[in-house]
C-alpha cells in the first residue's frame, strides 16, 4: 500500500514540497488553515499567497546567490519557479510576479494534481506517526506552536516581520513621479521603466523623518522580547539608527534622474514597484511599517507624488516564529525527536520567499525518497540549496542562531591556487559556475 506524505501549509515551502513530492509518485495531502482560520497578513484561501512582497528579488544566477537558487529551483522542476516566471512583471534585474494571479495559478496546478488533495483543517499537534513535513511559515498557529515548544523543550524563537504598503497607481502623481529602473537596469524599455520613483528635496526628506519618529506605532506586549530580523526593517526603526540611514538604504537617490527636473539630483528617493499585470497596484519598496493606520496615511502623503495616495493595502507587523535548526533538525531536515516528521522553509530559520520555497524543494525530494526506499543526501554545500541546509542543520551556532537570507558568505570559499579570481565579480561567477556543475551532477544522481 503507497504511504501518504502529510504536509502542514500550503505556502511557498509547503507548495513546493508537495509538487515535488507527488511528481515522484508520492500521495500527498496538504493541511491548510485557511481560509477556516486567517492569520493577520493573509486575504485569501489560496495557496503560495505573497503577503509581504512580490519580489523574489535578484535574477542574476551568475553575481547572486538568490539568483542562483533562482536558477538550481528551475533546474529542479520547481512550481514556484515556474509560476513566478509565468507570472513576472516588468522590474529591472529583480524577478517580480503579480501575487494574485501567482497565488491563483500555483493553487490551480496543485490542485489539479492527481496525487494531492487539500484540506481546510487546522492542525494543532505534532503527528505521532506517519509522514509529516511542517511548513506553517512565519505565521503558524500558536496551538501548533505551542506543540512544538512542548515538544522541543525550549522557548519559542521569534522575531518581527512587517510589510509594506500598496498604493493604487491612478493615485499617484506623475507629474512628480517619474517611471525608471535604478540605473535604468533592464533588458526592455518596459523594464527600464519598471519602478515609479519619487524625489525629495532635504527640506522634504528631514520634515519626513520627524514626522515618521513622532508617529504612532504598534506597541507589543509587555514582556514581548522578540527582536527584528534586519532583512525586513520597519522603516522607523531605521530612522532611529539615524537620520540618513533611509537616505543611504530604501531611498537611496544613486542611479536615479528625475525626468522632470534632470539637473536637479534628488536628496533621497521613494521607489514604487509594479504589483499586478494591470499595473493598477505598487507596492512602496523598503517601506515595512509599524505605525498605527491612521499615521500611515498622514505620513505617507507627505512623499512628494503620494500626497493623494489612494492604499489598497497599508503596512502591519506580526510575530514571526522559527526553530532552533541547528539544535533540533537532522542534514534531513528531519526533527531529531521524532524523525518522520520534517520541517520547511520560514519555521526553519530561513528567510525570504525564494529560501523558503528552496527548502520545501528540497523537503519534498528528502521525504519521496525515503517512502520509495532511497537514500538522498542533500545537495553539497558549495550549492545555493545545499548551503542553506548546511547553514540551518549545523553550520550556524545554535545559540547565536538567527534567520538567514541566502548569500555567498554562507558557501565554502573557491579553491584556487593559481590565484586567478580575486575580483568579487570573478569570484561570484566562480561561485555560481561551481554551483550549477555540482546541482546538476545531484540531480542526475536521482535518476
């Protein structure tokens, strides 16, 4: 009798987990909470629904390593992959997708799939048997949360996680605005026009900043310790680090001409990034917040081209929750306590939308393998997939342990000894190029 893999979340990791597991002949079924039960970010019941972005960010698969993951995900059949190309967006060098239509179309092949079936069921207990893999994400449930602290022996680990603004494109003053891609980076003039860009003058950009520190914002819990993971600041906890530390990172005015006013070089600059084919929705880049919604409004239309704004959504924060990896999973990703379940993507410690799913990928492969009686070894450190697992299964210390994005700090350093590479950009290509020999040689070792 075939054996079912059980999947808890249908997010990027739990998604992609269950693709891959049922092209290789696995029945799987996924547990979705929603829509039975929301959470704080979510709108919909959908699958693989992109609550804080819609970017998977870089594209380059041969100067970054989130472009190279990119590119191991492609090579491995990935869905997510797959229905973020079909779905991308005019966005320079990035891979942007419209996240309605992504969520839609992931839903649809999943569901459309003759080996998974999907359940609107909260699960709130770690299974006793069977096979499991949990991918709840940065939002699980506090019952199954609770479960796993119970089980795990330790407190929760958490930090906070914000999203950003989406403004109605119709709202925004193009007499101000300007469309470009910074360094008018992109391949077609549609990318090379991609984002909407708002110039400040010194004036505006210091009045903006004291508004923005006076503001008010959420306040937790007392006795609420989680910190903030630094991919994902809100933009006031930046401005609290110093006046120009937004200047200098989201609104940074490098690369950027004000088609309006071409001599005139802008003191800081507020991007927009297309969220939906119609281009009727942009999302505001960088601009994760915690202030209350009422403040959001006042302070947003301060941004010169915003001062109308329409939001069809404004920013929020949550609690995100993840597990001590180093310290809990096995290089299976398996829980050492009870090794028929596993865990995938945000809940493991790893961060960002293309990690997450990178880890379901390989969540699903490690798990169909083990039903069918085979052994699998993850991919070797010096991949963007294998150097994440490595990270969060060992390489990373256990008290220290923190979410981690995928970069090239993370991958063994190049071998050498002619000394040729010494150029970042040299090595990068020599990272990536290791990178895509050994992905591929795994991947022809499954057969």
């Amino acid at each position: 009798m075939t054996q079912t893999l059980h999947i808890v979340g249908g997010g990027m990791a739990g998604a992609e987990a269950a693709w891959q597991a049922a092209e290789r002949g696995i029945p799987v079924v996924i547990h979705e909470m929603r829509p039975h039960v929301g959470t704080f970010a979510h709108r919909t019941g959908n699958l693989a629904e992109m609550v804080c972005s819609n970017s998977f960010r870089s594209d380059d698969d041969e100067q970054n390593a989130v472009g190279l993951l990119h590119w191991e995900m492609r090579a491995a059949g990935g869905l997510i992959m797959a229905m973020a190309d079909a779905h991308a967006l005019p966005a320079g060098g990035a891979l942007a997708v419209d996240r309605e239509a992504f969520s839609e179309a992931v839903t649809a092949r999943l569901r459309a799939h003759p080996l998974i079936s999907v359940t609107a069921e909260e699960v709130t207990a770690l299974p006793a048997d069977g096979h499991w893999i949990i991918a709840t994400g940065p939002l699980t449930s506090g019952a199954l949360a609770e479960a796993i602290r119970a089980e795990t022996g330790t407190e929760a680990l958490a930090f906070f996680d914000a999203i950003a603004p989406i403004v109605h494109a119709e709202t925004v003053d193009l007499s101000i605005a300007w469309r470009q891609s910074r360094y008018d980076k992109g391949e077609t003039e549609e990318e090379r026009t991609a984002y909407l860009n708002c110039p400040m003058t010194r004036p505006e950009y210091d009045a903006f900043i004291d508004a923005l520190l006076a503001a008010d914002k959420t306040v937790f819990h007392e006795g609420e310790t989680a910190g903030y993971f630094d991919g994902c600041l809100p933009i006031e906890v930046m401005a609290e680090r110093g006046r120009d530390t937004l200047r200098h990172g989201p609104m940074k005015p490098v690369g950027l001409t004000n088609a309006h006013r071409p001599t005139e070089k802008p003191y800081a600059v507020v991007q927009l990034r297309r969220d939906n084919a119609l281009g009727t929705l942009y999302n505001i880049v960088g601009f994760q917040t915690k202030m209350k919604y009422g403040a959001q409004v006042d302070v947003f239309r301060m941004i010169p081209g915003l001062q109308n704004a329409g939001f069809a959504r404004l920013g929020g924060i949550h609690r995100n929750t993840f597990i001590n990896s180093p310290r809990l999973l096995d290089a299976q990703l398996r829980l050492r306590a009870r090794p028929h379940i596993r865990f995938a993507g945000q809940i493991t410690g790893v961060e960002g939308y293309v990690e997450s799913a990178a880890m379901g990928l390989l969540a699903g492969r490690l798990a169909a393998a083990e039903m069918t009686g085979r052994a699998l070894a993850a991919p070797p450190p010096e991949t963007a997939t294998g150097a994440l697992v490595n990270h969060i299964t060992g390489g990373a210390d256990a008290k220290t342990f923190q979410p981690m994005n995928v970069n090239f700090g993370l991958f063994p350093p190049l071998e050498d000894a002619r000394g040729g590479r010494k150029g970042r950009k040299d090595r990068y290509k020599g990272y990536t190029d290791r990178a895509k020999d050994l992905f591929t040689g795994w991947l022809q070792g499954q057969g």
